[in-house]
C-alpha cells in the first residue's frame, strides 16, 4: 500500500504539470514575449475574444497593431472604455506595450483581441492559430488554448 502512495502523488505531478505548461504557453518575438494566452469557448454563431499577456523586455516601447485568425471573419483590436458613465467596448489602431517589468495584460473588461464572425466553434480543449503584428517586434503567429466558461471565469480572474 506505501508503494502505491509515491505513485499517485507522481501521476498527479504529471498531470497537474502538464496542465499548467498547456495554460503558460510562450512565445517571442523581438522584445515581445507573449504569454498566458486564452479564448472562451463559443459557438460559429457568436463572437469571442482572445486574451493574453505581452511584456516587453526591451528598452523602447512597442505597439500591438493588428491581429488575424482562420478562426474569423475578422479580427480587431478592442479597448473597454467609460463614457458618461456607460461602459463600452471600441476598436482601436493599437494597444501600447510599455518596456519594464509590467506587462500589458489583454483580459475581459480591458483590452483583448476581438474575434468577430466566428467560421469555427471554439471548443473547450482545443486550440487556433493568432499571428499578432508589433510595430518594432513584427509578427508572431500564437497558439490560443480555448477554455470552458468554468476555465476562463478562473483565468479572467488570475
């Protein structure tokens, strides 16, 4: 019975492991590293988003300018804003990417990477493809892991 307890705790190390490498998958380009990316499942009928975190380890700043999937029809680049008191989601040319140590983080009621016209589902364990075009860094091509409504609510929460 002591033998079996070393490897159950092995198998859940293994597991868990894996599920948190599938949850922090990174990429680079330029100064660019780009991390924690994630969409919240949805329907061809719907619309969703792409989240993610870009931290510029450079010394000049840098500019998330546009964004592609085979995923949508097409893809935006949106800001949540407040204006007389009414939140509203806008597209906009670009979301700056500052050098230091904080990171620009894309997550729901913020900036984010709107997919509009969904021409797949997005289903709960799969993943797409997202090029994203930087000013300086130049263009990146992500893998975005699609989350359950459960998983994302804990990820938009992180």
């Amino acid at each position: 019975m002591k033998r079996k307890c070393p490897t159950v705790a092995m198998a859940m190390l293994v597991v868990f492991g894996i599920t948190s490498t599938a949850w922090a998958q990174n990429s680079k380009v330029g100064d660019i590293e780009i991390d924690h990316a994630w969409a919240p499942a949805a329907t061809t009928a719907s619309n969703s988003a792409a989240y993610m975190r870009l931290v510029d380890t450079g010394t000049k700043p840098d500019q998330l300018m546009s964004a592609s999937s085979p995923v949508a029809q097409k893809v935006l680049l949106h800001v949540f804003s407040v204006e007389n008191g009414i939140y509203g989601m806008h597209p906009v040319k670009a979301i700056e990417v500052a050098p230091g140590s904080a990171a620009t983080v894309l997550r729901p009621g913020s900036a984010h990477v709107m997919l509009k016209g969904l021409t797949q589902p997005l289903k709960s364990g799969e993943s797409f493809h997202l090029s994203l075009i930087f000013k300086n860094a130049g263009k990146v091509q992500i893998d975005v892991p699609v989350r359950s409504s459960r998983e994302a609510m804990a990820q938009a929460t992180n």
